[in-house]
C-alpha cells in the first residue's frame, strides 16, 4: 500500500544483498547509518538511494577458513555482521563486528 501511494521510498539496496543488523540515526546531519552483513551503509535521509556510501569489511579470509572447518556455515555465520554502530564524537563512530566469530571493532570517520 506505501508502494503504491508514494509515501515511501524503498532502499535499493546492493547486489550483496542485506542482512539488517543495526541501525544508527544521526539526524543533525540528516542520515543513517545502517550495519548489514560485511558492509556499513550510510544513508540520506530524505531519499536513502540518492548518494548511498558503502563501506565494505570483511571478516579475515583466515577467519572466515577457521570458522567453516569449526562446522559453521559459510553463507550465514562466517562473514562479519555489524552488530555495534555508536556515535564517538562529532567526527567518528565506533563500530564493531563478528569478524567471524573472531570480533573486531574500529572508528569510522563521518567526513
């Protein structure tokens, strides 16, 4: 029904595909920042595909070996889902991982 009556504009997301894991609001610059499965999306609030900006993070491709010989599947457990995205300052937001269950955190800066 949104669809329908253009009251709503859907992200397009990648050819990756999404896996929707946090979501990080900063409205004083009208964006979103949105952690999926091995990539980091910031967003423009008013159209969210309008000069979408991707990071793209990994897990380690020794990590990722290390976890599918521990049994774990290779499409939906060994990749490096954002779970963490908390605003630092003004300029960074610190952002942690699974890094295939070998975690990783880091600082993005927000230029």
């Amino acid at each position: 029904d949104l669809l329908l009556s253009n009251s709503c504009i859907p992200f397009l997301g990648s050819a990756e595909g999404l896996d929707f894991r946090t979501l990080l609001l900063d409205e004083e610059r009208g964006r979103l920042l949105v952690g999926t499965k091995d990539h980091i999306f910031l967003l423009n609030l008013i159209d969210v595909n309008k000069n979408v900006k991707k990071i793209y993070w990994p897990a380690a491709k020794e990590k990722v070996e290390l976890c599918k010989l521990a049994g774990k599947d290779a499409q939906t457990e060994c990749a490096n889902f954002i779970r963490v995205l908390q605003p630092y300052n003004r300029t960074h937001v610190y952002v942690c991982g699974t890094g295939a269950f070998h975690p990783l955190c880091g600082y993005i800066e927000l230029g």
